[in-house]
C-alpha cells in the first residue's frame, strides 16, 4: 500500500463571511499530477495557498508524508513550517513578476534559491544555474541579465528553473500558463510535461484551461462555490463527467 | 482475461432537459488471452464506449469489469492509473500531444514514465519506427504536423511499445493505405501471438478476417 504524499481532510478557510473552501478531502500520490479547475471564486486559489502554506485554514488537516516521515503541517511550529515550505514545497505564480525579484539577475534569483536551502560554493551554485537555464531553454549567456530584459515566456521559465532546481517534493502552479501567449504558452507546456516526466515531479495544478489539465494532470477536481464537486481520473472527469456543472464546463470549451 | 460482467451504461445530459441515453443494459462478453475479440455494430451503437468503460474513462452504471482480477468499477484512481501503466495499452482513434514533442519522444514516453532507460527506450522506439514504415526524416519532428495515416502509426507505436497484457485498439487500421495496413495487422498478430488480449474496432473485412478475430455483434448483445 502506497502511502499518500499528500493527505488534506476537511480543509476549510472562509474571509470572514465569505466561503474560500469548504470541507476539502483529497490524497495525492508520489509523481502525481493533480489539476483543480473551477471557474472564478470557486475557491481553487485559497485551496493551494492553504496547501502551499500561503494562507492559515480556519479548520482541517494536511499531511505531508515526504521519504516516511510525517509532518502535520497545520501543527508544527513556525520555524519548522518555513524550512518545510523552502526545502520540500515550491510555488509557481501565474505572474512570474510575483515569484522572481526583477532587479537581480537571472542567475542570482535561482541562486538566491538555492543558497535558501543550504548552498555556499559560489561556484557550485553557477554551475547549477547554468544547468538549469539550459533545462528551461534560456541560452545560458543570459544568465547575468536582469530579469526586466526578458519576454513573458522567459520569464515564466525562468520562474520554473528557480522553483524545480532545490528538488521540491511537491510544486504548487497557478495558472501558470495564464498570462502567456498561445505559441509561448504551448512550449512553457511542453517544457512543464517534459520535466513533469524525467524528474517524477508530483505537481497540483490550478488552471481554468481544461486543455492544459487533460494535458499534464492524471487526476484533476472541480470546484465549484469553495467545494469539491466531482473529483477522479482526468480524462475519466473531462470524458464522462458526472456532474451538472461539470458538465457545462467541458461543453462550453471552444474546439479549433 | 477480460471479463465484463452485466454492465449497465447510461449518459445523463443534466444540461440538455436531462436527458437519459442508455447506451448498454447487462453487456457480457469476455476476452481471452491471446485472443482478438472485434466489436461489430453500427457507428453510435457504443463499441468506444466499451473501450473506454474497461480503460476507465467511463464510469459504469451497474455490473462488473474485471481485468488481472481486479474490479475497474471499484478502484480508486490511483489504482487505475497504476493498472494502466502495467497492464493496459490503449490506442485511440486520433493522436493527443503537445505541439513541439518529436516523434520520437511521443513513442519513448510511455516507456520512459515506468523506469525503462533511455537507451532501450531509444533503441526501441526506433525499430518500431522503422517497422511502422515511418520516414527516418519525420522522426524529430512533431507528429502535429503528420499525415493522418502517419499519426495513425505514431499513436499505435505509442502503444504497443510496452509489453502489456491487454490491448484496446479504436480503429487501428482506419486511415491506412493497404501495404501499412498490413503492417499494423501483422503488429497485432505479433501481440496476440505473444498471449495479449485484445479487443478492437476494425471498420474493414479484411483487417477483420486476417486478425481472425472472434466477432462480438453488438446488436444482438445490446438487444435484451
């Protein structure tokens, strides 16, 4: 029996009256890929900033399970829940502007990260960023400019390569194709699903592109007024969906 | 084996005056190793929908689908996912990937997603690429950018790469001249000879007739 890497029951977090999420339960596997859609205000992005440590829940449990050792997020102390989120979580912006610093350079803001978690040897920490540059296909003569010089795909990769490079366990993405272009946003697509599949990247994936879920996710959930919905395999959800709305989301999407 | 067990499938439109389509009321039928089971009928008649209830993209109403002796109807979708990966290959009518992804890696993936190294998946995608009668210059390429009949033969490479149990094939041979068609039907031949259960969708006689496959008539199963 595998144990889940991630385990939410009952999450809940509402803004004083108004209902964030309500009543979450889900379980996510190691290599997993879980997309959440919904349409706006359904709750998709309180949901990943309760998981991702983002926000304070008003109630509920997460549990990571990371290499056998447990850690009950929402009871650990605050220093022991900032070293979890910097060494085992990472978080990818819909808007790269909101994940990297513009006025340091490509390769200072993934260095940054890795010195975050431990790295001193300056030389080491080059050398890694360069790799990882070429990993997301920045051409590594770059890797001293500011991020301001770089087009929104560049960015968005470079947020990519400064989010993956510490080995997160699990990786938070909003929309992280939102903002981008549609030629742009088929190769940040394609480099996401290619380093989804070499490296075993367990992600949670918000996006309210039903595409980029029956692309990359292997399991999604739908939400709808802060609660889940319908849940299940992603082309089992999006083939055969058993809700009303859900139903209404999958046939309203526009085929080229 | 595959054994589908009085299956009940319905749709309900919820948003078309809810509507109810019953597309199956206790389908049986089984398929056994080795064999190559074709499902026949009209076009709406539902022969995908078979395909997709034991892949699990459907969701069955009532009965039971068994494969490797486990229930699709009751497991959990990480267990499904995991049947997938070891034991279901499944080629479906039209080829799904992402604009950019060469030929080559489409066909190495699956492979690659279950731990084989790159090497072997590499050496193997390439003989299936020449078996499949695929140009040397198209593959590093994306197959976005193929002929029908080529996506055809890239999906079904995607597909048979692995050494799995079961097979569910949509139309496999539509969209092929005869000379490729023959090579795909020499492909399934290979995969059933092996001990592969297979259940297909084959629009021809004569893919029909040379698979030598045991004919499941979907009208009369569908009448009770």
């Amino acid at each position: 029996m595998i144990i889940p890497l991630l385990k939410v029951t009952n999450l809940s977090k509402s803004y004083d009256n108004i209902v964030g999420c309500k009543n979450i339960s889900m379980s996510l596997y190691p290599g997993e890929v879980l997309g959440i859609v919904g349409e706006s205000g359904s709750g998709k992005t309180t949901l990943i900033n309760c998981l991702s440590g983002n926000l304070e829940p008003d109630r509920g449990k997460i549990i990571f399970n990371i290499n056998n050792k447990e850690t009950d997020f929402l009871n650990i102390s605050e220093s022991e829940k900032r070293k979890f989120i910097r060494t085992d979580l990472a978080f990818v912006h819909q808007n790269p502007r909101d994940g990297l610093r513009l006025n340091v350079s490509a390769g200072g803001n993934i260095g940054e990260k890795l010195m975050s978690v431990g790295y001193r040897h300056y030389g080491n920490i080059r050398s890694l960023a360069t790799k990882w540059m070429n990993k997301v296909e920045i051409d590594k003569s770059r890797i001293d400019d500011l991020p301001i010089t770089f087009s929104g795909g560049m960015l968005q990769r470079l947020q990519i390569a400064k989010n993956l490079i510490t080995s997160p366990n699990v990786i938070f993405m909003d929309e992280p194709t939102g903002g981008l272009d549609v030629s742009v946003q088929a190769r940040v697509l394609d480099l996401i699903r290619s380093l989804v599949n070499e490296l075993n990247l367990t992600v949670i994936i918000v996006s309210h592109d039903l595409a980029v879920i029956r692309l990359l996710a292997d399991k999604m959930i739908v939400m709808k007024n802060g609660t889940v919905i319908e849940s299940g395999l992603s082309d089992q959800v999006l083939e055969d969906p058993q809700q009303e709305y859900t139903q209404l989301l999958v046939s309203s999407v526009l085929h080229v | 084996m595959i054994e589908v067990k009085k299956v009940n499938k319905s749709f309900t439109l919820f948003n078309q005056n809810n509507a109810k389509i019953t597309v199956f009321k206790n389908l049986n039928f089984e398929v056994n190793p080795g064999e190559i089971v074709a499902l026949k009928g009209p076009s709406g008649i539902g022969k995908s929908s078979i395909l997709k209830m034991i892949y699990g993209s459907y969701i069955i109403d009532k009965g039971a689908i068994i494969i490797n002796n486990k229930n699709i109807a009751t497991l959990s979708a990480q267990e499904i996912l995991k049947l997938r990966k070891t034991s279901i290959g499944y080629v479906s009518q039209f080829l799904k990937v992402i604009p950019r992804i060469s030929a080559l890696d489409v066909i190495m993936e699956p492979l690659l997603n279950s731990g084989d190294n790159k090497n072997n998946a590499y050496k193997k995608s390439i003989k299936l690429l020449k078996d499949l009668n695929i140009e040397k210059n198209l593959w590093h390429l994306s197959p976005l950018t193929f002929s029908g009949g080529e996506q055809q033969r890239i999906n079904i490479a995607r597909g048979f790469i692995k050494d799995l149990p079961y097979l569910l094939l949509d139309e496999p041979t539509a969209s092929l001249d005869s000379k490729n068609r023959d090579i795909i039907i020499n492909l399934i031949k290979a995969k059933s000879n092996r001990g592969v259960s297979i259940i297909g969708i084959f629009h021809d006689e004569y893919s029909r007739k040379k698979l030598n496959v045991r004919e499941i008539d979907l009208n009369i199963e569908t009448k009770h």
